[in-house]
C-alpha cells in the first residue's frame, strides 16, 4: 500500500474570521459564532492567510476519509456564520386542530390527536426558533445544533400503531435553506 501526503483546502470568504487554537477552531461571522475541536492525530488543521488547511502525512483510505469529513465541517461552519442555516417547518392538523407554542427553549404541542397531555421537547439554547400561525422557523449558525432542533420538533409528533397514509397530522420539514423539500 502507497501512503502519500494529503492536502485540502477551504477557503474562508470575505467578512469570516477563522482562528486556530490548539486543536480548536473558531469562526466568526455576522451571524454569530462557532468553534469545533479537531484532535485526529494524523491530520492537522491549519489557518494560513486567507484559507484553512487540512493535512494528513502518508495518508491511507482512513485518513482520506477523516480529511473530507472534516473539510465539510470546516466549509458547514464557514457557510453558516456567513449566511445563517434555516429551516422551516408546517404544522399539519386535519383530525384535530393542534397549538403549537414556545415557552422559552420548550416547545409545546397542545390538542395532537385530542390527547389531553400536551407533548413537549427542549431545544438547544443556540437556535432561535419562531412559530408564526401553521409555519415553524428554526435558525442559527451551526447546521448541528438547527437540525438537531429540527428533528426533535419533528419527532414531538411521530405516532405509532396508525396508518400515516390516514393519518397524515403532524409538523413536516418543507424548507432547507430555501430550498423545498
């Protein structure tokens, strides 16, 4: 097996700051900030001017893969101080008429189904969530922490032992950075 050295770059657009401390790396951006510690022995991160740099020294299939990944988050915090992550959601209720509401970082789903106990989950504190008539907003600069949000909103309503092609209430994911789903 032929082991190489291997070099990716991402490049860091104007008005994103991008520091190297350690193993962490922090981003900051009009839209708020990220850091994300990368400590893989054999592959380092480095800021040089304008970009950052992911090296792995005699490379094999493993750290081939772990440079892409980690190229990817690199490139997913960039592009999220820069331009927010956004995901919108609807509420979709035609046995019964559901209320969703926000009461701090809780989300609560009221009359799903008729149940008399309302369904409620946390949010991460990082995400700033809106609930505007049958539309749910979720936004923040790291795409982790807004589809983690997303998928607990989404779950809040998931139901079991029925038919989804009948019963078909619940809150859906329609919209990911503008773009439907």
């Amino acid at each position: 097996m032929k082991l190489t050295e291997l070099k990716q770059t991402v490049t860091v657009p104007e008005g994103v700051s991008v520091i190297m401390q350690s193993h962490e790396l922090k981003a900051k951006g009009p839209h708020g900030e990220i850091s994300r510690i990368f400590n893989d022995p054999k592959v380092s991160v480095k800021v040089e001017g304008n970009s950052i740099v992911v090296v792995a020294k005699n490379a094999s299939k493993k750290q081939k893969r772990i440079i892409a990944t980690t190229k990817a988050h690199i490139k997913n915090m960039v592009n999220g101080v820069k331009n927010n992550n956004e995901y919108k959601l609807k509420i979709c209720s035609s046995h019964f008429p559901m209320q969703v509401s926000l009461e701090g970082t809780t989300l609560i789903v009221k009359n799903y189904f008729g149940e008399k106990v309302p369904r409620k989950t946390s949010l991460p504190k990082d995400v700033k969530v809106q609930v505007q008539g049958d539309k749910i907003t979720v936004t923040g600069p790291d795409i982790e922490k807004v589809g983690d949000a997303m998928s607990k909103i989404e779950q809040v309503c998931r139901i079991t032992n029925r038919d989804r092609r009948r019963f078909q209430d619940g809150i859906f994911l329609i919209e990911k950075n503008g773009k439907a789903i």
